[in-house]
C-alpha cells in the first residue's frame, strides 16, 4: 500500500514556508528521540548479555537503520514518516535477563522479530492477531516489564547517593518547568556526576573505546530465546510503537504507507541484529515533533524534518561508544536512574491503560504481577507468560462490570 495523504490546502499559510523550521525540527526530534531513552537501550542490551562494546555497536546500529529507513521512507513518500528504536522492547530485556545462548541467543531473538515485522508488511493477517489482542492485557504485560527499570532509582540511591540524588533533582524540577528535556538534563547532570567522581577516585577513562567500532556477533538458535524474546519483544513493538505510531501520523491527516513501513523496519532490524539491533519500529510519540504544524505550516514540507531527523540519528549514533564509555565509569546504579525517569511516564500511561476497563481489569491485572514477577519458566521469560496468563484469565472468568 502507498497511500499518502496531507492535510487541505487550506492548512497552508499563503507565504511559502522557510527550510529552516523543518530542519531545526528534525534536529529536535532525533535529539529527543535518543536522549530520552537511549539509556533504557544500553540497560535492556547490558541485561541480556551484551558486553560495554556490544551494546554501543547495538546503539550505533540502531541509530544507522533507523536513520536510512526515515530518509528511504520520508524521500520516497514526501510525508514526514520518522522511526524509532523499541524503547518497551528495550525495557522487556531488562526484566527478561539471560536467556538460553546468552548474548548470541539474544541476537538470534532479535533476528526473529525483524523476520515476524517483515512478515506483517506481506501477510495482513499477522497484523490483524496483534491488534486482536486486548490493549488492557498488551499494556498489562508492557507495564509489568517496565516495573524493575522504574524501581531502579529508588534502588540506587542505596548505593550511589551523591551522584543519584542530584539526578532525581533535576529531572523532578524540569518536568515542571521544561518536560521535554527533562531526561536530556538529567543525564547531563549523570555526566557531570560521573565526571566528578572519575576525578575524585582518580579513574582511568579508556579513551580508545569512544571510537564508535560495530562488534558482530554470530547468532544461535535457541527456541527458549525465540519464545521468551522474539515473540514479546516482537507483540510490545507492534502494539506499543508500530500501531500508536500509525494513529499519530493519522491526527495530522497522514496515512502511513504500513507495507513498505513494515518491510524497511523489517529488514532493517534483520540486518542490525547481529550488531547488537534489538528492533526498529515507527515512532509514536516523537512522531508528532515531525508532522505536526510547529515543524512547518505546509503540511508538504513536513517531511523535510523527517529526513532531518533521520540524518541526524546518523550523526548521533557515532557518539554511542562514547556514553557507553562514560557509563561504564559512572557510579553503580547511574545508568539505571536515568532509564527508570525516562520510563516513569510510559509506566503510568500504561497501567492507566490496563485498569481502565472493569472487565478486564482481572485479567490484566493478573498479567501485571506476573511480568512484574520476572519468573522464568522452562527457560522463557516471565512476559510470555505474563500475556499466556492474562489470556487465560480473560477466557475463563466472566467479564466484570
């Protein structure tokens, strides 16, 4: 399907429209875009094997295939499609852990979701089973995987106080006053913190590993890791990334090409996988910094940010061994703060989500506890089970009202 429609020309203003506000936006869709969950990428990555280098080659290569696929997508259609990595997805890592084949099984899960988004590009019937299952379940599961990394500042500050709580600060101050760069300002202060205490312990900081370098790694089959990774990591992205991301670009009168959107991230997640890619996906919040009127009043030069935004992901993933680098020196627990703020919201979004309906409030509340549980049976992770149970519960007892 290439349907592509734009907002009437009514919507545009009678002076013609500048470059420079569809390119200035682009640049803060891609900056908003990394920095508000970048941190959750490396903690989900670190969580299921990967090593410090692993999981920047995975950030690098996240931001190389969906940088292309924005640029391929946006030039092609002249609609201002924009991607992402699967931030819940990222976050269903932390709460899945080792897998069977550790960090090669791991890759080899990543491989299979790619396969399962290209397969729904070409088959509309997969499509369809994901979008069948109910969201109270669906958010149920995303917002009991998200429990451990939201904890997780709570936790540090047991451990690294002086650093953490100034963090906490200054996330909490700005989400007053200036929301959107509210993680952006808490990871510098991380930085900053960090640096401090590098000086202070007199730390060696190996400078040879902020050269971005792409670690490949060989991936073996293990059907655990296929049904604890892939089919989760696979459900979370569809129904929290690819189907928001498809309403949203729908509000400003967009229609997203689904077929070619899913066949490039498809593709694109394949090939990042033995880099460390875990999944690539069409954005959903950060999508509307991309199409609405505040990145151009022509609706037709919108996807001028778009491809702004993609080149820019370009730029900044050669930066991703660098704060992997700096991480690895921060006091324990930094990482872990800054992923658990930046999720704090999308926790809250989806447990709202999950018990908003009476009838399935149960059910949903049952796949809660048990993602948030992080139980592994039979060597699967705790979110597959988590959506069987919830399932199951919404089948057998009668609807409550």
């Amino acid at each position: 399907m290439s349907q592509v429609s734009t907002s009437s020309s009514s919507d545009v203003t009678e002076k013609p429209a500048g470059i420079g506000q569809p390119l200035g936006a682009g640049a803060v869709t891609a900056l908003v875009g990394f920095t508000s969950s970048f941190a959750v990428v490396l903690s989900g990555l670190r969580a299921v094997g990967a090593s410090p280098a692993q999981a920047a080659s995975g950030l690098l290569v996240l931001c190389f295939t969906q940088g292309i696929g924005i640029l391929l997508l946006s030039f092609r259609y002249r609609i201002p499609i924009t991607l992402a990595w699967s931030t819940p997805g990222a976050a269903l890592l932390v709460s899945t852990g080792l897998v069977a084949g550790g960090w090669p099984g791991a890759v080899a899960a990543f491989a299979v979701t790619g396969v399962l988004i290209f397969v729904t590009g070409l088959w509309q019937r997969l499509g369809s089973l994901v979008a069948a299952i109910p969201v109270p379940i669906a958010q149920a599961m995303l917002a009991g995987v998200l429990v451990p990394l939201c904890l997780a500042p709570v936790q540090a500050l047991r451990t690294s106080p002086a650093v953490v709580v100034p963090v906490i600060v200054v996330w909490l101050v700005l989400q007053r006053y200036a929301p959107k760069w509210a993680v952006l300002v808490a990871f510098a202060t991380a930085a900053v913190g960090t640096g401090i205490d590098i000086v202070v312990a007199d730390r060696h900081l190996d400078l040879s590993a902020m050269i971005p370098t792409v670690e490949l790694t060989a991936p073996q089959w293990h059907w655990q890791a296929i049904i604890g990774i892939a089919v989760p990591l696979y459900i979370v992205t569809m129904a929290s990334q690819n189907i928001p991301g498809v309403a949203v670009m729908r509000s400003f009168d967009y229609q997203v090409p689904w077929r070619p959107a899913m066949l490039v991230t498809g593709i694109g997640t394949v090939l990042g996988a033995p880099a460390g890619g875990h999944a690539i996906n069409l954005a959903a919040i950060s999508a509307a910094l991309a199409a609405a009127p505040s990145a151009s009043p022509d609706p037709k030069r919108r996807w001028i940010a778009a491809a702004t935004a993609g080149a820019s992901y370009l730029v900044l993933g050669l930066a991703s061994a660098a704060l992997v680098t700096l991480i690895a020196a921060a006091p324990a627990g930094t990482l872990e703060t800054v992923a658990g703020l930046a999720l704090l919201a999308t926790l809250a979004a989806s447990l709202s989500a999950a018990l908003t309906d009476p009838g399935d409030r149960l059910a949903a509340l049952v796949t809660f506890l048990v993602a948030a549980s992080g139980t592994t049976l039979l060597g699967i992770g705790g979110a597959f089970w988590a959506l069987l149970a919830g399932l199951i519960v919404r089948r057998i007892l009668p609807a409550q009202k």
